[in-house]
C-alpha cells in the first residue's frame, strides 16, 4: 500500500464523521494513535458530527499518552470542542477529583497551546469558573498558585458572576480564591448582587466560615 492509499484511509468518515483517528483516540488505542500521526501528521483533525476532535476524545477519557501523541504529532490541531468547550475545559470537568493525570492533561495542553486557557465556553465561563462550577479545587488551586492567571478571579461571565460569586452560591470552601490578594470581593452581578449576598442566601452550614471570609473586610 501506498503513501497515498494510507493517506486516503486514514482521512475517511464515516456517517458519524469519524475518522479512524477518532476510533482510536476514543478507544485509547496508543498504537493506533501513534501509527496515524506518524503516516499523516498534516492531516487536519477537523471535529466528527458531535463536534468532538480525537484530540477532545482522547483529553475528555484522560488519555495523556494518546492526547500527548497527537500534540507533539499533528502539525495542525485543533482545540474546540462541542458546545463551545475545548479540550482544557474537558481535563477540567472530568467527573472525579481532580489528579495528578488530569494536572499533567493541563500542562501538556497549554504546553502546545499556551492561549487556549482564555477560550470561554457558551456561558461566558472561563476555566476558573469552569474549575469552581465541577468542584476541582486541584485545578483551582493549579490556576492560582503561580500567578500567572491571576486576570481570571474578576471575570464575569454571562450572568455578571465572577468566579468568587459562584464559591459564594456554591456549598464550597475555597480558600484560595476568597483569600486571593486581587479578588475583588464586592462586584456585583447582574442581578445587582456581590458574592456576599449570594453566600448570605446560601444557608448551608458549610458557608458560615466563608461568610465571614467574604465579608471581613468590608466590615
């Protein structure tokens, strides 16, 4: 078989839109992965029907092997995703505690492409609001530690919420963005609330702690 016969297997869909790239990614399929980005590294990972690339199958299942194979691979990948999400917010909100796995997800994703943590999803969230929203305090944590994305903590999203409204609303204690020095603690939404009005309705016992947290300094 030809370069050119391979070539035209490998680029083939089916009436998913499926590529064999997608089977692969999907089913972790490391050999596979690894033999089609070798064959056909120009190939353009386009989206199948779902609007999922190999590279959001293989992040969203937390294939790091097979995610890192296409990224160090494909010259030309892509990084959306169905429903406005990409590939960062998949490792985000997988649906476990976040691990060492899923940081490695993160770094090898923002590794290749280093802009992809300012893409926001269809409600206007960014990944901090994404982290908060999927209970990931890991990557919370992961996010604000090296003070490299410290412009997340006061954007808003579509609503007018910051990432500290939805600790706010949340039953969630998360120290690190309450106690961060640049948060601002009384924007406000638009429904005209700030973060303490959202934790004041909150009533779960878990807030009280936050409560006075979020609103100590303005006391």
């Amino acid at each position: 078989m030809d370069g050119a016969e391979k070539q035209r297997l490998i680029r083939m869909i089916d009436e998913n839109g499926d590529t064999a790239l997608h089977m692969a990614a999907r089913g972790g399929l490391i050999g596979v992965v690894k033999f089609i980005m070798k064959e056909d590294p120009e190939f353009e990972l386009s989206a199948n029907n779902a609007g999922e690339t190999p590279l959001y199958l293989a992040v969203e299942k937390g294939l790091v092997e097979c995610s890192r194979a296409i990224l160090e691979s494909c010259k030309k990948p892509t990084y959306d995703g169905p429903c406005s999400r990409t590939p960062l917010h998949a490792a985000i909100i997988r649906q476990h505690t976040a691990t060492e796995g899923d940081i490695n997800m993160i770094n090898e994703l923002l590794k290749h492409c280093p802009d992809c943590w300012e893409t926001l999803n269809s409600c206007g969230q960014n990944v901090l609001h994404i982290s908060i929203l999927n209970k990931q305090e890991e990557v919370v944590k992961y996010f604000l530690d090296s003070g490299k994305w410290d412009s997340l903590v006061n954007e808003a999203d579509n609503d007018g919420n910051t990432p500290l409204h939805l600790v706010a609303a949340s039953g969630n204690y998360v120290p690190e963005l309450i106690k961060h020095p640049k948060v601002t603690k009384m924007s406000v939404n638009k429904e005209n609330q700030t973060p303490l009005d959202l934790a004041l309705v909150c009533t779960e016992s878990t807030n009280k702690m936050k409560i006075g947290e979020i609103g100590g300094k303005f006391a």
